[in-house]
C-alpha cells in the first residue's frame, strides 16, 4: 500500500480507535503542455501523478464535519447546518466544497477523518485541486450521491473560484477527476470534451521541483487573465481560442505590445497543445519534446511567467543528451519543471541536473519520473486488518 496511505489510516485509526471505513485518493497533476491556455477556452495535455491527496473517514451521525490534517497537524471542524469562513487557510478549501454541493442542493452527510498529501504545497502540480477533489469524493460516498467525475470537478473549481477566492481554469480539479493510468489527458476547456492520450515508449516524464515558492502567484495570474480577455475583446471573439494564427498576425497590431505578447503566447500554445497530442499519438516523441521546448520559450518570453530558477533548470535539461524537451509546467514563477527523457538516461539525466543546478542555484533540486495514474477514487477498507 501505498506509504502516505498507510499513515493516513494508522492516524486515524490512533484518533478514532478503530479503522476508517473508507480511504479516499485525489491526485496532483503534471502538466505536459497548454499552459495557461484553460482560462482562454482552450487546450492543456496534463496527466494525473502518483502523489495525492488522502482523506481516511468514517461517518457520523450528527450533519458535522472534522478533519485532522498529518500535514498542518492541525484539526478543523464545521457544522453544515451554517458554513463561516475563517482565518484557518487549509480549511477553507473543505469547507468551499461542501458549501458549493449544498449550494446546488446535494444532501450533505456529516463525516470525520484524517488527511495527508505528499504533494508538494505551491510546487505547480495542484496539491489544492487535489485536496478539494478528495473532500468531494468523501462527500459522494457518504451521503450517497453519485460521482459524476466532470461534474465534481467543475463544482471544486467553483468552491476555489468562490469560496477560497482563487480565480484558477478548469484544467487541474479536471484532471485530478479524470486522470487515467499510463496516459495523459487533451482536454478542450471550453466544453470539457476531452480523449486519453498514450505517453510515447522509451521516454519517461520527469518532474523537477526547483525549490523555488514565489508568493505573489495570484495578483500576478489575474493580470495575465484580464490581458487574455482584453486581446479577446479586442480580436472581437468570445475567447483567445477562437482566435488562430491567421487572426493574430492580421490584427496583432491593434494590441499594445504587453498584450500583443500574451496573445501570442495563448495563440501558439493551443497550437503546440494538438500537435503534441497529435505526435504522442503517432509515438513521436522528437516532436513532443521540440513543442515543449518551444512552449518554454513562449512563456518565457511573451508570456513571463517564468523566474531565473525555472529558465535555469529547464536549459539545464534542454542541454542534456538524454532529454527531448522541457519546460516550465504550472502556473510559473516558481515551483517545477517538466523534462521528457529517454528511458534508459534518466538516471544520468537526474543526477546531471541535480548538479547543474546546484553550482548555478545554490539550491538542491528534486527530480523523480512521474507516472501517469488515474483520477479520484475511493476504496472501503474492509478487506485491512482491523
Ligand atoms: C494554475 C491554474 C490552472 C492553469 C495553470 C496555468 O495551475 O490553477 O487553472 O491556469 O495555472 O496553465
């Protein structure tokens, strides 16, 4: 069993004196390519990750709910009668959940149970998405409504939009639902239509955490989004989706050049997006690895969503024998990186990385292969040793 499982259940079992009934699992997220793309309508090709959210519950009687958090070794607890914000941040995102399936008039159960997450926090691979994913599985199982995957996710991209007040896409409570083994996700975010996609053979997806956590993510992401919505306006469409290449070399010169620039980098990322689906599909790896070397650049440069320590990293990778392609993944301005590389080189790769890194950073690095793993689920613990 999986290790952040097992202490999530041996803790509850410690609090509770008697096993969960349930162990619930949300997974982060890797973003392969289709960088802020979700919140223009567009295309992102991201794959769910091993390392996940986990809550171990078990009913109650009363409509109550109390959660003991392994990672802020600390507890929360609210009625679902009447549901306050507070100051308590981790909390806020269970509570958003269970307001906004009440809000659309799901009959909320109560439950309490312990959670632990070895995602790393404010690293770009949605620990948050999880978090909330997983609370709305523990919500379904016990107060007996049906999972509806598409529908959860939209709903827990609500109680962030919302409640917790941050105005993320759809991409990352999307593909925490809807992760599948081995494979990564072409998502349209525009109407959620979305296909599986075989990572190509003998290459491995390779995560690596710069260690670097910017705070000002948020005021800096609404500000691309409102740049994103005014080049739309301008264009005169609905979102920057509908505007293809044709469109943005005939009008770029209406936008002032801040704009023009992020445009651009909308406009040829949903490109890069299909056509890296379209390769993987047909096993080419060369090309995938070439789009997210060009995505990079793209984020780096026109979109500037990336700081020293991501471009170091990622030319560092770029620069390796073993490596095919790399780039920012995320949000930016912080946190990981993703690389292809050959199977048989990842070892090398790591361990060449981790050095270059550390003589140009003076930090140390966290490089592992990422599987591809499937989206939210639950099991009953029936079968684990009382
Ligand atoms: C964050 C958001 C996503 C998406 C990415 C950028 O992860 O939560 O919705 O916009 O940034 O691609």
């Amino acid at each position: 069993m999986n290790q952040t499982a097992r202490k999530t259940i041996d803790a509850f079992h410690q609090r509770f004196g008697e096993k969960p009934v349930w162990i619930v699992r949300a997974p982060g997220r890797v973003n392969l390519i289709g960088e802020h793309t979700d919140y223009n309508d567009g295309y992102v090709l991201p794959m769910a990750i091993d390392q996940a959210t986990w809550i171990a519950l078990r009913p109650r009687t009363s409509r109550q709910v109390q959660l003991y958090s392994l990672d802020h070794v600390a507890a929360c607890s609210f009625s679902l009668e009447s549901i306050e914000r507070d100051r308590m941040h981790w909390s806020e995102y269970p509570k958003g959940v269970a307001h906004t399936l009440l809000a659309h008039g799901y009959p909320l159960s109560g439950w309490e149970g312990v959670t632990a997450c070895d995602i790393p926090m404010g690293a770009g691979l949605s620990s948050s998405a999880s978090f909330e994913l997983a609370v709305a599985r523990a919500f379904s199982a016990v107060s007996g409504f049906a999972w509806d995957k598409q529908l959860m996710a939209r709903l827990c991209q609500q109680a962030e939009n919302q409640w917790v007040g941050v105005k993320c896409g759809i991409m990352d409570q999307m593909i925490s639902a809807i992760g599948e083994e081995g494979k990564a996700i072409l998502i349209d975010c525009r109407d959620y239509a979305h296909r599986a996609v075989p990572l190509p053979t003998g290459v491995m997806v390779v995560i690596m955490d710069t260690m670097t956590r910017r705070g000002l993510v948020e005021s800096v992401y609404n500000e691309r989004r409102q740049q994103c919505q005014e080049a739309a306006k301008i264009f005169g469409v609905k979102a920057l989706r509908d505007a293809d290449l044709d469109t943005y070399k005939q009008q770029a010169t209406l936008l002032n050049p801040i704009t023009r620039r992020r445009a651009k980098h909308v406009v040829t990322e949903n490109h890069r997006t299909l056509n890296t689906a379209a390769a993987m599909e047909r096993g080419d790896a060369t090309t995938c690895g070439r789009l997210m070397n060009e995505s990079h650049k793209s984020l780096r440069d026109d979109f500037e969503v990336t700081n020293d320590a991501l471009n170091a990293i990622v030319a560092a990778a770029q620069s390796h024998p073993g490596c095919l392609g790399a780039r920012m993944t995320g949000a930016g301005f912080g946190g990981c990186a993703v690389a292809l590389v050959e199977t048989s080189k990842v070892e090398s790769f790591s361990q060449d990385i981790v050095e270059a890194y550390q003589r140009s950073s003076q930090l140390t690095p966290n490089l592992y292969p990422a599987n591809a793993s499937k989206g939210a689920s639950i099991e009953s613990t029936i079968s684990l040793p009382p």
